[in-house]
C-alpha cells in the first residue's frame, strides 16, 4: 500500500505519443509503396563496479557487446492489410545465433477502431514493455518489468484499435486485447490454456495518459495432484509530459502461484499438498527534461519486491529487494541517432531495519542509430 501511494505521489517518463498502444511492433508502415526495411543498431559498453577476485582481476570485467541489432521488413496490402517482420541479429550478453523477433499480419476492416493481428509480437501488459526498445529513456528496462512482464513476446490473436474523437476529444480511448500461448517467443503451446492480456490507455487531454494492464494464465501442465501453475500481473500507469517535461511511473503485481521461470520459487514457503504462492511487486518512476541543446537528463527510480523468489539483475541471481536509481543524459544527434549515459546506483533490501549496500552498480554508454 506505501508503494501504492508514494507512485501516486510521485508519478512519472518516455516519449510516446497517441498511436503507441496501437502497434504491437516497434514501427508502423508509412506508405502503401511496398515493402520497406526497418531497423536500428545499439552499440553498447558496460563498466560493473563489482569490485575484484582475490587475484586483483574484475569480478565481472567491462564490455563493448550489441545490446540490439534488428532489422525487419515492413509494408501495407490493399486493402486494409499490413505485416510486420522483425529479426534480431546481436547475440547479446547470452550469445546464440540470429532469431525472430515480431511477424504478424493486421487486418483493419474498420479502421483504426478495431484491427485483427496474428501472429509474434509484445504481450499487450505494460507501459515500459511497450515502449519500443528504440524510445526508452533509459539504456534498460525496469527490473519489476523485466521480470513480472514476461514473457516479452509471445504468439497469438490480438484486437487493438482506438477512439477518433469521442466527446471531442481524439484517442481519448486506445486498447488492446490477445489471446496468446504464454510460452514465449518462438515456443508453441504446451498445454490446452491460453493466457489473456489486455491493455488500455485513457488521454483525457494530450499532455495526461492513464493506463492500466492485464494478464493472467496457467504455466505448464497439471502434475500428479491434479494442481497447475498460475501467473496473473496488474500493471498501472500515468504519463504527464508538458513544457519540455516528462514525467511518467508504473506499479506492477504479480501472483504467481507454483514455481514460475522468473521467480524460483526458493522463498522457502511450505509446499505441503498444494503449490506455494508468491506475491511480487514494485514500481518505476522517472522524471526528465528536454533542454534547447538536445540534451535530456533523466532522473529514475524503481523497486522490486520479490517475495523471496531468485531473479537475475545484471546477470546475479539474487532473492532479496532491489532499489536502483538511474542517473542518466540523452544526447539526440538527431531525429535517428542518440547517445545514452547512464549510472545506476543500487541499494538492497532490509535485514534487521538496515538497508543492505553491494558492489554493484554499473555504468553504460548507448549509441543507437535507426533506419
């Protein structure tokens, strides 16, 4: 409930505009001249302040790597049909080869109030998940949304659309709603239960955004006490951004009841007959400025609750609260090309009333160039 009302207080960041909601890939065709190809590299280095092994070398040593490399095709078929492909071709930090990323086809019978997609794109559940990758504020994700978000992307039939001017008032009202596997990408079902996730935003004015998220299904099939995994997550948000100002924030919850990839399961509940429940949480927050010089600092903070359960944070598995604040500067060369510096200062969850402190913060640099 503190959580609740100190985002309420605070609230919050991105730049994203009105049609945001409506598209489940990272850009939209622009014309119904054929196909166009898409895309955008982030070169990146990583500096971890993890302190040093016993030998006097890095703990986790400092990195250039790709943190994306995407390249798509994108196009509209008269009439009222448009696709979307979009493969990834950095290895990331997990190596591994090329893959893909988003492929769907939208149908749009009535316009921008109801369209059809089928196909591979992000689940409809989250502010920050939905900003594409190439938009963000900051060089990574919250880590309450990296883990109660997933998974990312997943297959299946969305309906998405938005008002035209309700009361007067132009995308006063934009949704989407999917039905999805709930395995991930690239992955087909592996039992008969499909999850459900919805996701709707309310602009009562152009400077004010209010959005809410859903998302629930079972994991998984049922083991021999007849009992299956569960996952359900609540997500709200706001966004305010006038006078060169963003500020924009974000709660999300999440159950999951079972042990759920994401959250061991090593909280140390009791199992007896029926499977051990977890209930996560935490927000986001951030605030920025866009001076007359291109430069936007930025200013973030999130918290993650997770019930005891291990996560991953910058590649360490951990089963306590994580604090970060996010120092960062964008630079914008350009309308296509960015620099991103960022500082993340990280404080861990109570033990015994006292805030617990590791070597763990990190420092990158982004460079993006889009296509």
């Amino acid at each position: 409930m503190k959580k609740a009302t100190l985002l309420i207080g605070l609230l919050l960041i991105t730049i994203i505009n009105s049609n945001t909601i409506l598209a489940q890939g990272c850009v939209e065709t622009s014309s119904d001249d054929g196909p166009q190809i898409v895309g955008y590299i982030q070169p990146q280095f990583n500096s971890y302040l993890n302190g040093d092994k016993a030998n006097g070398d890095p703990i986790k040593p400092s990195s250039f790597f790709f943190k994306r490399a995407r390249v798509g095709i994108v196009g509209s078929i008269p009439y009222d049909v448009s696709y979307y492909v979009m493969a990834e071709f950095s290895p990331g930090l997990s190596g591994g080869s090329p893959y893909l990323l988003d492929a769907f086809v939208t149908y749009a019978p009535f316009g921008k109030y109801l369209k059809f997609s089928l196909g591979q794109y992000k689940s409809p559940f989250s502010l920050e998940l939905n900003t594409p990758c190439f938009a963000l504020n900051t060089i990574r994700r919250s880590t309450v949304v990296n883990e109660l978000a997933a998974p990312f992307r997943d297959m299946g039939l969305m309906l998405l659309g938005s008002s035209d001017s309700l009361f007067g008032i132009p995308d006063l009202i934009s949704y989407k709603v999917a039905i999805l596997n709930g395995t991930g990408i690239n992955h087909i079902d592996d039992n008969s239960n499909k999850d459900i996730a919805a996701r709707i935003v309310i602009a009562p004015w152009q400077w004010l955004k209010i959005g809410g998220s859903y998302r629930t299904g079972f994991v998984g099939t049922k083991d021999i006490n007849d009992e299956q995994k569960r996952r359900t997550r609540t997500a709200f948000d706001l966004t305010f951004e006038k006078w060169n100002f963003m500020l924009q924030g974000e709660y999300l919850m999440g159950q999951d009841i079972g042990e759920i990839a994401g959250g061991g399961g090593c909280g140390g509940k009791a199992t007896a007959t029926t499977l051990p429940t977890y209930d996560k949480d935490g927000f986001w927050v951030a605030a920025m400025y866009m001076t007359p010089w291109s430069l936007q600092p930025i200013v973030k903070y999130e918290t993650y609750n997770p019930d005891g359960t291990a996560y991953s944070y910058l590649g360490n598995t951990q089963t306590y609260d994580q604090n970060t604040i996010t120092f960062g500067l964008n630079y914008f060369l350009n309308d296509w090309t960015r620099i991103q510096v960022n500082y993340l200062y990280n404080s861990e969850g109570k033990t015994n009333g006292d805030f617990n402190e590791y070597d763990n913060d990190a420092f990158m640099i982004q460079v993006q160039a889009k296509f």
